[in-house]
C-alpha cells in the first residue's frame, strides 16, 4: 500500500501501487493488532500451492438518481443519499486507482451520492495535514498503517465508525483485523485491502536450467541461490532506490529468526535497535546483499532499482535475466504482466523460507477512516466493510481482501485465489508489516529513518554496528523515547 504499503523513488505507495498496486509504510505507533504467531501453517500450506499453479474513471455519472440502496445479490443495505457528496483521498495510481473507482461507482448507484476521487501524495499523513489547514480534509481517507490511523486519531482527524460499519465489520472480518482499526478501543479503521509480503518469485526457466528447488529454510535458499549463480545468472534482484522493499526484508527475518514476541517488541520499540536480535537478522540479511554477485547489479545497482523494475528485470530476457529472484508481496503480479512472462509457469513463487523454527508471513493493507462524519460517510464506510465492494475490485485483479465473506472465485486466478484463500485462513494468527506500524518519521518517509538506514547498509553490509547505532538513534528521535 507500504508501493503502499505505499514509495518515494518515486514513492513507496506509487511503486507499490504500480505493482499490486498497494501496500505502503509510513507510520506507527502502537500495534493495537492481536498478533499472534507467526501466520498458521495454513498460510505456509496455501503459499506453498501457489508455484504448483501455473481503467477508466467510472466515477462520474450523469444523471445518477440514486438507488434502492440494495441490489440484487447485494449483502448491505445503504441508505438513499441523493444530493449528497464526499471525496476520498488515496495514494493509489494507474490501474488500482482505476479499479477503485469502480467500487466508489457502485456506491454512487445505489445510493445517489456522488463521490470524488481525491489523489494524495505520500506521505499521505502530510498531506492531509495540509489539506485539514486548509480547511478542506476529504470526507474519508485511505490510511496505509496501523501507525496512521493512531496519528490521525491523535491529531483529532479521524472520527470512529457508527454502529452500521462496525456491524458490517464484526460480520466479515476476524477480529484481529479489526483489532488492527482500533485505537483506545474504538474502531476507526475499516482495512479494505490487504497483502501478503512474504513471499519471493523466481523465473522458473533459470530454476530449471540451474537444476534449482524450491527452498524451504534460509539454508536451502543459499544454496539455491549459489546454484543459480553457478549457472551464469545473478540470483536476486533488490529495490534498494525503494527504501520500503528493504524493511520488508528485514522484517521477514526477524519476525521468523527472533520471534513473535521480539518481533512486537521490536514494533513496539520496547527493545532497541542494538538489541542482539536485530544485530543477528542483520548478519542473516548481509548473507544476501553482502554475498559478491548475488544481487544484480551490487550494491550500486541496487541503489538505483525502483520496485518496478525490480520485477520486471527477473521476468525479461529469456533465460538469462538480470536476475532469477524478487523477494515482495502477492501485488507483484502486476508488474509481471508488464512482461512476457505467465503467472504460475514462467513466474512461480515460493513462501519466504524459515530462518528459525518458522518461514514468516508478514501483512500489510489500507484502511479507511473517516475524517468527516455524516450520513453519506458512514454509509460508504459501511460499504467497504462489506463483501459487495471488495468483490467488485476482487475481480478486477491485483487486489487482495482480508473480508472473510468475499467468494473466492471472486479473484481472477488460481495463483491469487490461493494467496486469497491462505490469507483468510490464517485468521488472527499474524503480524502487521513492522514499519508500517513505526511513527512514520521513522518507519515511511523516503531518504530518512530506517528506510535510509537499510539503503546505507544495502551498500555497506559490513557495518552492522553502525547500523544498528543509526536505526536506534532514528528510532528514539521518532518514538520519543
């Protein structure tokens, strides 16, 4: 969503966006999420199917009179809003802006209100800072962390759900997602997309000429990517102009070689960025952006990758790619089709393999929150909450929903059907991105915190103290503490 979740070379959400395109980072505070384990071997069992599998602007309408508020079919029943209007502001772009806009479309038609889509730039905190001192906020915004949502509540922005959405709410979705809208303990956000960020795809022709497998430990995934190198191709492909990418990284590792526990506290900042954990993923993470010639292009290279073309320069070229592997999100489908390549044969993917006891799963997503309350604004909240909107986008691809009421036949693939399916087994059991969580100083501004720390040891890996140093300091500043 960071992207976001959400990037800004050109932006965390712009590139993710032209990718999933979502999920982003930017800010944090407090998980109010139930994190549980690591996500269910359900996730693991569901991600593992995956390598067996092989926009117009539709929101203006003329005329529109407005609905019954429920059609055929339809799960929720809207109010009649004739002559109402509201705008909704999102950092989404390109075919995911599109896309939505479908949604809002919909809304517009049974309910007779019409609705503006609104571009925001990222961070989208800053700009709807601006936008509220103007006078002007949008009627509901599209926050891309749990850490947004608390600032935006903070701040006095966000206004809580009425009794209609938060019944919508407690029918679709498990309550960890919920838990993850809440702050103080009202709900505020309704997390209308989601992703799953732990997962790495690879160019099956260079797999096959290699006489490469699958990888299930971090172990086997040296020696996999040593067996791609050996057969002439560069094994990983690295966003590093995209500082969000690389938290994800991190994350990953951490989250499977420290553990849960370590992983909220780390969330949490009440364990420090010296802490010997964090020193241990950095060495693990340094196997990879440290190993000569096994990111495309070294370190340099990497710098100057943007997310997009991370994907793209693993999937073009035949045989012989920039590189075999791209480490990232279910959302990296969309850029794969901006190749030649086919999801599921030419592209396969594999679950990011355990470096501890067990492989991670890490989910990012969107929320919507109201920022100015009336009738019209809890009505499309409601909407959202609904498996009547997260279908109409569920079809149009790209786009995975935690509403657990969404038919899985919705989603236009086996590949993403499956990644669907896993998500919503998993139920509460998982962790939300770690930055997306963090202050956004911090955690989601492009050239500064731990995006600009993780660039810095992407071209000097051997400094892990130093690293460390910087991230905690940053970490401190941002946190207050």
């Amino acid at each position: 969503m960071r992207s976001t979740l959400r990037t800004r070379t050109p932006s965390r959400n712009e590139s993710r966006n032209q990718s999933k395109n979502a999920a982003r980072k930017a800010n944090r505070a407090t998980k109010s999420a139930k994190p549980a384990t690591t996500i269910a071997a359900a996730v693991v069992a569901g991600s593992l199917l995956l390598a067996a599998c092989g926009g117009s602007d539709d929101n203006k309408k003329d005329g529109n009179t407005g609905g019954s508020g429920k059609e055929s079919g339809a799960t929720v029943t809207l109010p009649k809003l004739n002559g109402a209007t509201l705008e909704v502001a999102a950092v989404w772009t390109g075919a995911e802006q599109a896309n939505f806009k479908k949604v809002l479309a919909e809304f517009e038609k049974r309910t007779g209100a019409k609705v503006t889509f609104v571009p925001a730039q990222d961070p989208i905190i800053n700009f709807l800072g601006s936008k509220i001192a103007g006078g002007s906020p949008p009627d509901i915004a599209m926050l891309p962390q749990p850490g947004a949502i608390k600032q935006a509540v903070d701040k006095k922005w966000a206004k809580p759900l009425g009794t209609d959405a938060v019944k919508e709410l407690q029918k679709n979705y498990s309550q960890g997602w919920q838990d993850i809208g809440k702050v103080g303990g009202k709900q505020y956000g309704v997390y209308y997309k989601a992703a799953n960020k732990s997962l790495i795809w690879y160019n099956a022709k260079v797999f096959e000429n290699a006489g490469a497998k699958e990888p299930k430990t971090w172990s086997e995934l040296m020696t996999t990517a040593q067996a791609v190198y050996d057969s002439g191709v560069t094994p990983f492909s690295v966003p590093g102009a995209d500082g969000w990418p690389l938290t994800d990284w991190f994350e990953n590792i951490y989250l499977s070689q420290a553990g849960p526990e370590k992983y909220d506290q780390l969330a949490q900042h009440k364990i420090k960025w010296t802490d010997p954990s964090v020193k241990a993923a950095l060495t693990t993470l340094a196997q990879v952006w440290g190993k000569k010639d096994f990111v495309a292009g070294g370190a340099k290279g990497a710098l100057q990758t943007e997310f997009p073309a991370s994907v793209t320069q693993t999937f073009t070229g035949g045989d012989q790619p920039k590189a075999a592997m791209v480490f990232e999100g279910d959302f990296v489908q969309v850029n794969i089709t901006q190749t030649k390549a086919k999801v599921g044969t030419d592209a396969k993917v594999f679950p990011f393999p355990a470096v501890g006891d067990q492989a991670p799963v890490v989910s990012g997503g969107d929320a919507a929150v109201i920022l100015k309350d009336s009738k019209a604004a809890q009505a499309l909240a409601t909407f959202l909450a609904s498996p009547d909107a997260a279908t109409i986008q569920a079809k149009l691809g790209g786009y995975l929903s935690p509403n657990k009421n969404v038919d899985n036949s919705a989603y236009p693939n086996p590949v993403q059907q499956k990644i669907a399916k896993a998500l919503i087994a998993a139920g509460d059991d998982f962790r939300f991105d770690m930055s997306d969580q963090a202050p956004q100083a911090f955690g989601g501004t492009p050239g500064k915190g731990e995006w600009k720390d993780l660039q810095d040891f992407l071209k000097n890996p051997k400094d892990i103290a130093g690293t460390q140093a910087k991230l905690e300091s940053d970490a401190a500043a941002a946190y207050g503490s």
